[in-house]
C-alpha cells in the first residue's frame, strides 16, 4: 500500500513544510526528526486533522485530500493514539475500548475484542474506570481502541513520550509485535533514535520541514552518516528467536552459527522475532577467541568495511555467520595494531549485560 | 437534561409561533389612558364588566406623550385616553385614528405632601428652604408635568424651584414620589389625590388661571376601528354613569 | 401575604414563556457560534466576540431604540414583515423574544465558548478518529463533557432574561398577556403604589435570583473538579 503526500505549507514566519512524496507502508514507518521539524504536521496532514490548502494525500488508491476533495477523519478509518493519554473521561475502559469497535460497520471488522486485549494485555481492565489505570494501561487501552476500528493505517504520535523508562519498557513488547499480528500498518512519529531502533522497520527522515530519505532500518544503520547514530553513537539491530532461559537464567539468542546470551528479559520467548541492540562502543574486537574471560559472546566475524576515523575513533562493520551486520567502535590505534583490514576474519565480543535495555 | 435530547421536537411549535405574529384573534380591548386616570378608569371598567360581562378590557397606563409614540410606533393598542387632547389630534393628523378627537374631562393639578400639610401650601411656598425635593411629571412627554411647569412660571417660583425637582416617568410616578415621602412635595392630578390611598392627607388646587387648560381628549384608533368593543365602551364614554365617576374623581366635564 | 391576581398570573405565564423560548432558541444559536469562537482561527473571531458581548456594557435603552426602530411599522424589520403579510414586531411578544435574544446572548454564548476552550481539541479528535461523525461527536463526546456549562449558560440565560426590564419597556410596552412581564408588572403595581403586590412578586424574583446563582456556582465548582 503506497502512501502519496504532496503538501506546502508556510506557519508564520520561519516554519516551513514542504513534502512530494511517496512510500510503501508496511510494518512499521518510523518518522524521525528533532522537535520542530514538522512530523507532527506532518502526521496531522495523513489523519486529515490538518487540512492544508493545496496539499494532496492517497492511501493506495483511495485519494483522503485532492483539490476540492477532503475525506474527513471518521471516514478514514485511521487509528490514532497520542503521545499523551487521550482516553475519553467520561466513558468506562470498556465504552472506550468499544466506542470505534461500535462505529465500525460489521463487515470490515477484522479485529475483536478478545484477541486485541489478549494482544496487549488488558483483559482484566474492562470493569475499570479511565482513573484507576496507570500510565501504561491508558497507552495500552488507547493502542487497543485504536486497534479495534480495524484501521487500514494507525498513527501513532510519540506513544511513549509521555511515559517513564519503566513504562516505555512495559509498552515496547506490545507496540513491537502489534504490527505483525494485527497487519496493519503504523506511522510511528519520535524523536528517540532508540524507539526507532527497536520498532520501525522503514524510517522517514525529517528535518527543517522537508524529507531527506526515506531508507529502511538496515539500509540506515548500514551508513556511517545516519542521523540515528547523532547522539548515542553507531548502534546495530539483531533480529532473531529467544530460547528459553536456561537455569541461570540467561537465554540464547539467534541461529547457532551466530548464537548471543541475553540475560533474562521480561520478554516472552517463542514465535515472535525479537530485535536486539548493540551499541558499537559495547563490541570489542580480538584477533583470537579468547578463553578465560567474563565476556559471554564470542562471535566469528568477517569485516566488510572500515569507516574513516572521526576523533581518532573508527567505526568497523562486520558481517556475522548468519549475514547480518554489527557495528564495532575502537579506536584508530587499535585498527593499526591488529592490521585491521576489510575482508579479515576475527572475533567479536560482546559483554551480556550490554544487551540487556 | 431532557429539554436538549430531541430540538427537533421544538423547533415546529417555535417556528409556528414566529409565523403567526399576524393572527391576533379573540384579542381584548386595549385602552392606553394618561397616568391620571390611574383609578378612575378603574372604576368605569369594572362597571362596564358589569353591563358587558363577555368583553375583555386591558388598560395599560403611562404617559400621553410615551404613549402616543408607542401608537406611532405600531402598539397594539385600540383607544387613547391621553391628559392632553393635541396628541390624539398629532395621530390623527398621521392617519392612525377612526374616530375624531374628542374631550371627555378637564382635568386639575394639585400640590400634594405626606409629610406636610399640602392644604395651607402655596406655590410660593414651594421656594422654602424646609423644602428640598419637589416632585412632578417630566414635562416633555407628560402633560400634568407640562402644566405644573406652565403654573410655576406664572407663580414665578419656577427658577427657584427648579433645582429642586425630581421628574416622574407619568403623573402616577411622581405622585408615587410624593406618597414614599422621596419627595417632600409632588405636584400631582387632583384625578390621584381624591384617591383613597392619597386622600388620607389635604391637597393645595392650584387656581387653573396660571396654566393652559388639561384639556383631556380621546380617540378610537385605526386598529379599534375594526372592533365593535372598542367602539361600543368608547360610547359608554358620554353616559351619565361615568360622569359621575369622573366628576367624583376631581374632573371638570365638557359642556 | 398577597396573593396573586389574574394579572399576576398573566406576567408569570409571559415572563415564563418568554424565558424558556429565549433560553432553548439561544442555546441552539450560541452552542455552534461558541464552538466557532472557542476554535475557529478566523481573525474575525475577536469582532464577533465584541458584538456578542455589547449588551454586557450597553444600555438597555440603546438596543431597545435600536430594536423599536427597526421592528415598528416603518423600520426595516417591521416594515418588510408587514408587506410581507405578517405583523410588525414591535409591542409583540415575538418582538420581545427576539430582543431577548439578543440581549443574552452573552449569557449563553460565554459560558459555552468557556466551556468548549476547555474541552480542548484532543477529545473531539480522537472520536473522529474512531469514526464518529459531527452529529455523533457532538452527542457522546462534546455535550457530555461540557455539559456544566451548558447547564450554566442555560441557568443564567432564562435567569438574565426575567431580570430583563429596560428593553422590554422600551419595545414591548407593558401589554397583559404579551408583553407585561414580571418586572415590568412590578414597576406598575409600584407606579400605582399597589405596594403589597409589588412586594410579593419582588420577593418572588429576588429568591428566584438567589437560587439560579446559587445553582451556577455549585455547578462551575463541580464542573473544575470534572475536568481535573
């Protein structure tokens, strides 16, 4: 399904929007930029809650805004859950988890109650009033009801700025595995590096108002120059199976030719892939596997590429056995003293506990 | 709140009413009459009820000037008892009468006081210091109010007192102002002084040689032309009955 | 105590009237205008504002000459009414309805435009987004979490509308059964130094008063405690 936007917008004196473009959504569409740059305008604009003049938005082959033409919201089906809680005071969990469900005409009902509350954990809310959640069941209720108009798109505005690190944790599984099983596709708007990291799998780019790329995640996190990496450094996704923990409670991860612990996460194991993160200051590089050491993870690894020192800090990529990349940072010294060169094969080693998040 | 569930249910029964401004059925006979026939006109009413028991009557009081802008202006109303006959002859010189003017009473103004003794005043005693508040009809609209000033004048207090007056909307107000003691003194109807309320204290007759004369004057308007009971009380007028209650009430008939 | 005669009768079954009429067609007319002004973008917004709040520092005689001159027989108002068949509106209870209308408007139109800034636009929008239409919204998401300030632009509409006096002397004249309402009656029953019904009836709307205001502040208490 593609998403076609054309929009021109002047908002006083500096704010400028200024988007002609077009992608395919699938999964989940990460639009990334600084506070500022226009994704919310931008988001606005595709729910219709923004009619900009002249501006032109298609969603597959149905046309929300052409000339004259304006598909308002409710018509759009178009799920839609806020950075803060915006469940309606006056109605119980349940009236809000059901006031799209009733609204939608009974033939285009795909998702149901039973498994959109079994999906996000809220089976045992319904009773409740919108006062005795806390801030985590109110994001969840709200991603509920917003599952359950069965959209053919869900906007999601910064879903867990408003939450504590605690709750984020509580909330990523959910938003992660939600694209999957329900199939519907979400624009997920944030300004956090590590949210787009974990949950999108396609990223739109923003910034002064205009799109610079639009990559996917691999492709991203394949350049060097990727405004991900800006504050935190290179960063690289794993995506793969958890085994179940064993005794010590520390679980395999990934294929056998490429197998990584990871200290027990609230994470339930099984069929659903899982993305691990790996910051590259957090990967060291050995010319040997080395034996009597803490370190849990020894990977075989081949390099495929040595990025230019910036501060005397190289940035090397590495492909593993099993083909995905990892991105190791070291200095450039140590580059020179193991003759680090693409093509070479050697070991990566990964501390356990730097994959716990 | 069940008033706000279904307007829908409303909206007819106000619409209907809206477009029915021009339908004024079954309407009563609407006198206007000049303040000083506050209580006379009372009287004469409730004896025509008597007589005519199936007529509706309404009298609504108020200044003749007031009142006979009101009929200018389009007020539902079918006779005109004004204190001064030169505005029924202003209407009907606009063409909004039926009838033509004619005088049913002379009428008289008094000085008036609760607090002091009105029957030994004088107009000249009007200037006194021990009296500070003077009350009469505002004399633009109000024909007792213009014959006060016209009677003032001619006394040649009126200078003197001038800064002591307080003007009612209508004779009837600033004879109220009198009676609530607001004013020590009022200049008022001898129509309201021989009222029962008012009668309890002594009135000053102002000699009728220092104003023009009230010559009181009514007409049936264009409106009452189209309706036999206004014409028909307008004739009960001339009878000796009512005479009677109006010469009891302090005026002087016609000849 | 007195008790009331038929023409008391008659000045409550107007006044009434009168005050429910205006207080429902009000409500009708300020609830979209409010809306507009509480979040419209227009810059329009601030002159319609000032119109709507001009009875609050206007006399009432000035609208009351305004309204007589354009609603009698030979205004622009009364004058198209008449050729158009109907009756002219001055010294009519439509008359007065309508001048009532405009004179509380503020009544209305404030505390609802209050009302829906405090709303806020997130609510509204997240009901379109699970498919509810404007009539829809309107129903289960705006009326019922603004409903304290419909109850006091109503409240104070119907109240403000029986303390009216000046305007309706000005073109309603003081006519039984159509115009005569309550405050006007007081002022004759005083003018006549009938003071006893005065009195009454002035007691009548003096705790009438005292209760509506009473009513509407219990409710804009209780109304910031709903939407913290």
């Amino acid at each position: 399904m593609m998403l076609r936007i054309r929009a021109h917008l002047r908002y006083g004196g500096d704010f400028e929007l200024k988007v002609d473009h077009e992608w395919p959504l699938e999964g989940v569409t990460g639009l990334f930029g600084r506070s500022g740059c226009g994704k919310t305008t931008l988001l606005r604009l595709i729910a219709g809650l923004e009619r900009i003049r002249g501006a032109a938005v298609s969603f597959g082959d149905q046309q929300w805004q052409q000339g004259s033409k304006f598909v308002p919201l409710h018509r759009r089906r178009i799920g839609l859950v806020f950075q803060e809680h915006s469940l309606l005071p006056h109605l119980s969990v349940e009236d809000n988890l059901l006031y799209g469900y009733r609204r939608t005409p009974a033939l285009l009902r795909r998702l149901h109650p039973p498994e959109v509350s079994a999906m996000l954990g809220i089976e045992d809310l319904f009773g409740r009033r919108i006062d005795q959640l806390s801030g985590g069941q109110r994001q969840r209720v709200s991603l509920g009801r917003a599952l359950l108009i069965s959209p053919q798109l869900l906007l999601l505005d910064e879903p867990m700025a408003a939450l504590d690190t605690q709750t984020r944790r509580e909330i990523m599984p959910f938003l992660g595995h939600m694209a999957a099983e329900s199939g519907v596709p979400i624009i997920m708007v944030s300004h956090s590096p590590d949210e787009i990291e974990r949950l999108a799998d396609r990223i739109v780019f923003l910034q002064d108002g205009l799109i610079q790329r639009i990559e996917t995640l691999h492709e991203s996190l394949a350049r060097p120059d990727s405004p991900l990496f800006d504050d935190a450094g290179a960063v690289s996704v794993l995506e793969g199976f958890l085994g179940e923990a064993g005794e010590d409670g520390v679980r395999p991860f990934g294929p056998s030719e490429a197998r990584l612990w990871v200290p027990e996460a609230e994470q339930a194991s099984g069929s659903r892939p899982t993305r691990i993160l790996i910051r590259a200051r957090d990967v060291s590089l050995s010319l040997v596997d080395p034996h009597h050491i803490s370190i849990q993870n020894h990977l075989p690894v081949t390099i495929e590429r040595i990025d230019p020192p910036t501060d005397s800090r190289c940035v090397v990529a590495c492909r593993t056995a099993d083909g995905q990349l990892v991105l190791a940072e070291v200095t450039s010294r140590a580059v020179s003293q193991l003759g680090l060169e693409a093509g070479k094969s050697l070991y990566m080693l990964i501390k356990s506990v730097a994959l716990l998040e | 709140m069940p008033l706000f569930a279904k307007p829908g249910r409303l909206l007819l029964p106000l619409t209907l009413m809206l477009l029915t401004t021009a339908l004024h059925a079954g309407d009563p006979v609407r006198i206007a009459a000049a303040s000083d026939l506050r209580y006379a006109l009372d009287d004469i009413v409730n004896l025509y009820r008597e007589v005519h028991p199936d007529t509706a009557i309404e009298v609504i009081y108020g200044s003749s000037g007031k009142m006979t802008t009101q009929i200018i202006n389009g007020a539902p109303y079918d006779i005109f008892f004004s204190a001064d006959i030169a505005f029924p002859q202003q209407l009907k010189e606009k063409g909004l009468t039926t009838t033509e003017p004619a005088v049913y009473a002379i009428g008289r103004i008094v000085i008036w006081s609760n607090t002091l003794n009105a029957a030994k005043l004088t107009l000249e005693d009007l200037t006194s210091d021990a009296i500070t508040r003077v009350a009469i009809a505002q004399p633009a609209h109000a024909p007792y109010g213009l014959r006060a000033k016209e009677a003032m004048q001619a006394a040649g207090v009126w200078d003197a007192v001038q800064s002591k007056l307080v003007f009612g909307e209508n004779i009837a107000h600033a004879a109220q102002m009198a009676e609530s003691g607001a004013a020590q003194v009022g200049i008022i109807a001898l129509s309201l002084a021989r009222f029962p309320e008012l009668a309890r204290h002594d009135h000053y007759l102002i000699d009728n040689a220092l104003h023009n004369p009230l010559t009181q004057g009514y007409v049936v308007t264009r409106r009452g032309g189209n309706m036999p009971e206004a014409l028909a009380f307008a004739g009960f007028m001339a009878t000796d009955k009512v005479h009677d209650i109006m010469i009891r009430y302090g005026f002087v008939m016609p000849e | 105590m007195y008790t009331f005669g038929p023409a008391e009768w008659q000045a409550i079954d107007v006044t009434l009237r009168l005050c429910l009429y205006t207080t429902i067609i009000l409500l009708l007319l300020a609830t979209p205008l409010a809306w507009w002004l509480a979040k419209g973008r227009s810059r329009g917004r601030d002159v319609v504002q000032a119109i709507v709040s001009l009875p609050l520092v206007l006399p009432p005689t000035v609208l009351g000459f305004y309204l007589l001159v354009a609603m009698g027989p030979r205004g622009i108002l009364g004058k198209t009414l008449e050729d158009l068949g109907f009756h002219h509106l001055a010294f009519s209870f439509e008359g007065i309805l309508i001048a009532s209308i405009l004179y509380s408007m503020p009544f209305a139109v404030q505390p609802l435009t209050e009302a829906f800034s405090h709303l806020g636009r997130r609510p509204v929008e997240v009901a379109s987004s699970l498919g509810a239409g404007a009539i829809d919204r309107f129903g289960t998401v705006i009326f019922p979490l603004t409903r304290s300030g419909f109850v006091v632009a109503a409240t104070l509409t119907f109240a403000h509308t029986m303390g009216e006096f000046g305007v309706i002397l000005m073109l309603g004249g003081s006519i039984p059964g159509e115009t005569r309402v309550l405050s006007v009656l007081i002022y004759d029953h005083a003018e006549a130094m009938n003071y006893e019904a005065a009195h009454s009836l002035s007691l009548m709307l003096l705790i009438f008063a005292f209760v509506t205001l009473l009513v509407v502040y219990s409710f804009t208490r209780r109304f910031q405690v709903v939407r913290l």
